[in-house]
C-alpha cells in the first residue's frame, strides 16, 4: 500500500496519541472531517493501523522493575521451539518475545513489580521450560525514549 503525506501525518498522530478525535487530527493535517475518517478507515482497513493503546504509569500498576532476558536454546528442533514459543506467549509477566538472528535466540521483554517477583518468576516459570540452555538478563535504568 502506498502511503502519501496526508497517510504519513495521520500515523505519526495517532501514534503519539490514539486518543486524538477525527476532529483534532483533521484540523492538524488540513483536512476535513469526512476525508480524515476515510482515511483512517482506510488504514485501519489495509492493517496499517492494526490496534490503539494507552501508554501506562508501570509503577502505577505495580510493574516498576522492567528486564529484558537474553534466551538461548539447547536445540533448534521444531517441536522443542514451538514448545518454547508457546510456553512464553502464555507467560503475563512476558510484554513481548522477539525471535532475533545472532548468538542469541530470543529476547524476552519483562514487566514485573521488583526483583523479587522477577526472582520468582525466574524460578518458577521461566527455569521450568524445557530447552533453554541459557537466559542472560539484563535491568532497565532509566528509559530515554520509548516508542
């Protein structure tokens, strides 16, 4: 699908806030209201737009400790990877899981309230899925910019 200026305009302000009405994001691109809700329609439509979110306060909600976690597998055989795949798609702790190339096999990204319950949840979930041969962690500090 090609996306022109207008297309382009509408994704950056949605994505930096899904709240916005037709109304305000037509006034900020310089269209009316119709045009505006057929395009986003539109996009939405084609799955350039697939969903809309609401950024949240993790201390707020008690997940102030966020890790992501290096994953290594002992074996790439299928069935032990879907195995693992399906055991971390069902794991709440685990916001995403991304299948990378390099040393490493996936990177797992943790919300969690403390080291504590990142202790446990290391303990009694993580460590009890079979095939991993290493998991390497690592803290957020402090986040600079986030998407």
């Amino acid at each position: 699908m090609q996306l022109d200026e207008i297309d382009q305009q509408i994704i950056k302000l949605v994505s930096a806030n899904a709240k916005l009405g037709t109304k305000e994001i037509a006034s900020k691109i310089g269209l009316s209201v119709t045009p505006t809700f057929e395009r986003i329609k539109r996009l939405e439509r084609k799955k350039v737009i697939i969903g809309y979110v609401a950024k949240l306060d993790r201390n707020q909600i008690g997940k102030g400790l966020q890790v992501y976690c290096q994953t290594s597998l002992k074996s790439h055989n299928l069935e032990l990877i879907e195995q693992f795949e399906q055991s971390i798609v069902e794991l709440e702790e685990v916001v995403s899981c991304h299948h990378i190339a390099g040393n490493i096999d996936y990177l797992l990204y943790i919300e969690v309230a403390d080291m504590e319950e990142y202790q446990q949840f290391l303990r009694n979930k993580l460590a009890t899925i079979p095939n991993i041969a290493n998991v390497q962690t690592s803290f957020v500090m402090r986040t600079l910019k986030e998407g």
